[in-house]
C-alpha cells in the first residue's frame, strides 16, 4: 500500500525556514548593537578627550570629560561607560605643552531581547575605546 505525501514539502519548507532563519536574525541583530556600542565608544572617547583638552584646569576636564562622554553615549542609546582619564607623560604635566590625555571608555551593551529578569549578569558585549588627544607643543600652559 502506497502513501500519499501531498503538500510536505512545503510544511517542511516553512518550519526549515523559521528554524534557520530566527538565529540568524539573532545573530544581525546582535553585530548590529555591538557595531552601535563600538561606534558610540568611539565617539566617547574623542568627546571626552576634546573636552578634556579645552577645559581652562585639569578639576574642571576631570568634571566634563565624564559628562562628554556620557552625551555620546546617549546619542547612540548606550548604558554608562566607565571613563578613565590618564595625563602623560606625568599626571604633573597635565595640560602643559607637549603633554597628552589618554581616555579608555568601557561599556557593556547587553545582548538583544536579553529578559532582565534573569539579571545583568547574563550576557553583554565589553566594547573599550582608547585616544590619546595632544595638548600640543605651541600651546600656552594653563
């Protein structure tokens, strides 16, 4: 006795298609966001250099390069980064000529569709971003 198998292949089409195609949208969207959170860290920390570098004392560029950076990352909808702000050669010369800031930003963007529930600890993308911005040489010492 023969079976009949009309309109399988289809059926079997459809549920190949979503078992393969769910991960892989997955998987874009999450290059996606790490692409975001890579982008934004950048732009964070050339932000927070600049703001760093124009601030008339090195109290008033430690208060405003945090604050630089936390707008960048607004813009790009990115969780609070922590900034790290080094002076070189010596935190002594800071913002003298020919003495430089070197700014690290590092944040975490969470994993797509990630169920808080379940906690923070459950997943993210570490993105650090580092710039050293030059005070310059010709520059008069603030």
């Amino acid at each position: 006795m023969r079976r009949r198998e009309d309109g399988t292949a289809t059926v079997e089409f459809v549920w190949l298609t979503i078992l393969l195609l769910i991960p892989f949208v997955y998987v874009l969207v999450a290059v996606f966001d790490a692409q975001r959170a890579a982008f934004g860290a950048s732009t964070a920390r050339r932000s927070a250099a600049r703001a760093f570098i124009q601030a008339p004392a090195v109290e008033a560029g430690e208060r405003r390069a945090p604050s630089a950076a936390r707008i960048a990352l607004h813009d790009q909808t990115l969780p609070a980064a922590a900034v790290q702000i080094t002076c070189l050669p010596s935190p002594a010369d800071c913002l003298t000529p020919g003495s430089s800031v070197r700014v690290l930003i590092r944040t975490t963007q969470p994993l797509p569709l990630t169920p808080s529930a379940l906690g923070t600890q459950l997943g993210g993308i570490t993105v650090d971003s580092t710039h050293v911005e030059p005070f310059g040489s010709f520059r008069s010492k603030r």
